[in-house]
C-alpha cells in the first residue's frame, strides 16, 4: 500500500500539472482536443464536446494535445483559436501554466503538513553537538567545544526549535571558512562564548562536529494564519535547496551525477516515507512537485522550457524557426529524456532489494 500511496502523490502531482496547461488554454478559449493522465494503453476514456479526457496505463506521466498537430482535426488552419495562431504572450501563459501549477500546489500542500499533520520541532532551544569527529587536529576540539554541548547562538543569530535550525547553523559554519564564528554554548548550567574557525574544505567550511535537535523531536499543529507563514517561509526554502541542488549539479556533474533520481527511487522514498509517517506525504509531495516545476522550466528540448525559448527565439527574430528545426530539436531531446528515463528505471529497479535477491 505504501507504494500505491507514492504513485497516487506522483499522479496528482503530473495531473495538476497538465490541468495547468489545460485550463490557462481553455480560459483563454483555445482548442485542446486531448487531456491525458498516464502513458501506455487506454484504460478509460469519455469524448467531451471537445475534448477526450483519458486515463492510461502508467500513470508517471500525461499531456495535453492540441488539434494543431492533429492532421485529422476538422479545425481550419487560419482558425484564431488554435495555439499557434495566437500571439507569444498567450502561448507562453498556456506552457508556464503548468510550472505555476505546480508551484502553487507545492505551496499548499506544505501548509496543509503543517496545519492538519504539524510541523517537526526540538522541545529545547538551541542545536545539540551530538559528537565530535576523531581527529585530533578538529578545529571544534582546539576551539573547547564537548559533545553534549548546545549551541544557543552564532554570530548573534539565536537559534530557536525549529529543526530548520541545524541548517541554518550549517550554512553560518559553511560560508565562514577561515573566519572565527562566534558562539554562544549551553553546557549543563554553564553559558561560554567561544570562537570557532570553520577548516576550508571543497564543500565550504566544516568544524568537524555532528549536529542533532536539543532534545526531543514532537509535532505541532499551526493555526491556519500561522501555517500559512510557515508554509510560505519552508517553499522558499525548499526552492532555494532545490536551486542550489542544481547549481551543485551542472558544477560537479561528476561527483553529483550519481545522485540523479528516477521515478522508480522516488517512488522508493516515497513508499518509505508512506511506511513509516504517512503525514510526511504532503511534504514529500511538495518537495517533488517543487523539483518538477524546477525541471520542466529548464530550456531543454522537450520540456515547457524549451518551448518557451522557441517563443523567446521567435520573439527576437519576428517571426518562429521553421518547424522542422523545431520539430527535429524537439524530437531529439524527447529521445534524450526517454532515454535517460529508461536507463534510470532498469539502474534503480536493479539496485532494489527484491530484484537483487531474484538474482542471488
């Protein structure tokens, strides 16, 4: 069961991404002819008075089709309704709908987790210095910090329950190497100031100490006006990670590479998460549709961002490429993308234990 409730956040999730397609274009009285949840064989479908709604086999997928490239459609060609009769800015609204669609869910869900499920904090202030790294030469043992102590403070940044709270620590030790960092540190009914100078390392800074909330871990439930705080402050965190996720991995492709993810490892993780804290699926939810809107923005063929650079492209020229360039791009990194997609799911179903075992 875990796992159908994984495939059921990732169908909503592509569902209300082409509903965002769907209705920027019918809002604005454009033909669609199609709307499609899933890929493979037809398991459902009804004909609308212009549309065919359908349900197919797999649902890690769907789309929107439009009787432009319907050889069949009995639309006329000069026909102003059709998409590429209407001008750029209309056009660019139907294919960012989705990404915006996306992004606006994402948002929801995340104070949905916090209004109806909770959010996750330390029932103590401050970040707990669960251990020390063994060498020697630690930094953190040369500046007096112990295991067992509690940073209150860092460069005057007080740190509250939140479990937000060991990143932001993080990212203080992270962006100060080689300057001293100041902190403020609980130990027992003690209260030191110590300065601390974060080693260089390719990463960023490190004081070589692992870090833990203070304390236990509880769930509490926001207001709806405070959810609404709350879930807006962690989508901005969420994307700013997702950004930087991005940016790790065009600089470091090769060490990054590795950690890409298919659909079959997303669903592992969300089954996983499922399993062991069914209330953590509206924030696995948003975290996926966050990196999906990420994803089709991007200016590659194939996805909404590469057809928004053809329309920023046509834009600048005054007039489209011929759609045989488009066509022949298009084409080409529609095979790249189901090529890697193919190539993830045999790496990642291989990889899963009860394939393994059918090998042993």
């Amino acid at each position: 069961m875990s796992v159908l409730a994984a495939i059921a956040v990732l169908a909503v999730l592509i569902l209300v991404h082409e509903l965002g397609h769907f209705i920027a274009a019918r809002s604005q009285g454009i033909h669609v002819n199609r709307f499609s949840l899933g890929f493979g064989p037809v398991i459902w479908k009804y004909q609308g008075p212009e549309t065919e709604y359908a349900v197919r086999a797999f649902p890690l997928g769907g789309f929107v089709g439009f009787p432009d490239d319907d050889p069949d459609s009995e639309i006329p060609p000069n026909d102003p309704n059709l998409l590429r009769n209407r001008p750029i800015l209309d056009r660019a609204i139907v294919i960012s709908a989705g990404v915006i669609a996306n992004l606006i869910f994402a948002y929801f869900l995340l104070v949905a987790q916090v209004n109806l499920v909770g959010i996750s904090q330390a029932t103590q202030p401050g970040v707990l210095i669960e251990q020390l790294a063994p060498e020697v030469s630690n930094v953190a043992t040369q500046a007096g910090i112990k295991a067992g102590d509690v940073i209150l403070a860092a460069n005057n940044k007080e740190f509250g329950t939140s479990l937000q709270q060991i990143e932001a620590l993080r990212e203080i030790i992270k962006t100060n190497a080689g300057k001293p960092v100041q902190l403020e540190i609980a130990r027992g009914d003690q209260k030191l100031s110590l300065s601390v100078t974060p080693e260089a390392k390719p990463a960023g800074g490190s004081i070589g100490v692992g870090l833990a909330p203070n304390g236990k871990v509880v769930r509490r439930r926001a207001n709806l006006l405070e959810a609404f705080n709350l879930g807006a402050a962690e989508f901005q965190r969420i994307m700013k990670l997702t950004f930087q996720g991005f940016k790790q991995l065009i600089t470091n492709f090769g060490e990054t590479a590795s950690q890409v993810a298919g659909p079959v490892k997303i669903v592992e993780i969300g089954a996983s998460i499922a399993q062991n804290d069914t209330g953590s699926l509206f924030y696995f939810g948003a975290l996926i549709s966050i990196n999906l809107a990420i994803i089709n923005i991007l200016p590659l063929p194939a996805l909404d961002g590469g057809q928004l650079a053809f329309l920023v492209i046509e834009g600048l020229r005054g007039k489209p490429l011929p759609s045989r360039v488009q066509e022949g791009v298009m084409q080409t990194g529609l095979m790249l993308l189901l090529g890697l997609g193919i190539f993830l799911i045999v790496k990642e179903t291989s990889q899963l234990e009860w394939v393994q075992k059918l090998f042993q």
